[in-house]
C-alpha cells in the first residue's frame, strides 16, 4: 500500500497505513481530553502519542 508514500521529515517514509494510525490518534485525543476524570483524559493522550510515534519511527512491517 505504498502507492500514495512520501518522504516526510527526518527521512520518514509516511505510508497509508501510518496515516491511519495517525488518524485514529486524533479521534482518541478528540473524544477523551474533555472527559471528566483525570485518568481518561491523560491516559487518551498518552496512548495516542505513543501509538502516534510507535507507527512514524518503529519498523513493524
């Protein structure tokens, strides 16, 4: 699925699949940062960022 890939920054190769991931993050952090409790807000962010990084930067093809 690498028809629409790019050279992004720092030499990343940014795939369809990425783009996905990516997305998905952005739905996570969107639905969960105004929740009330502290836990849900903070944990949303921190599973996007990492799964966010984990998909840009990690090898798992």
């Amino acid at each position: 699925m690498d028809l629409f890939s790019s050279t992004g920054p720092f030499g990343t190769s940014v795939t369809s699949e990425q783009l996905i991931v990516v997305n998905l993050a952005a739905i996570l952090v969107g639905t969960t940062f105004n929740a009330p409790q502290k836990v849900i807000k903070w944990g949303g962010v921190i599973v996007a960022v990492v799964t966010t990084t984990c998909a840009i930067w990690c090898s798992h093809h």
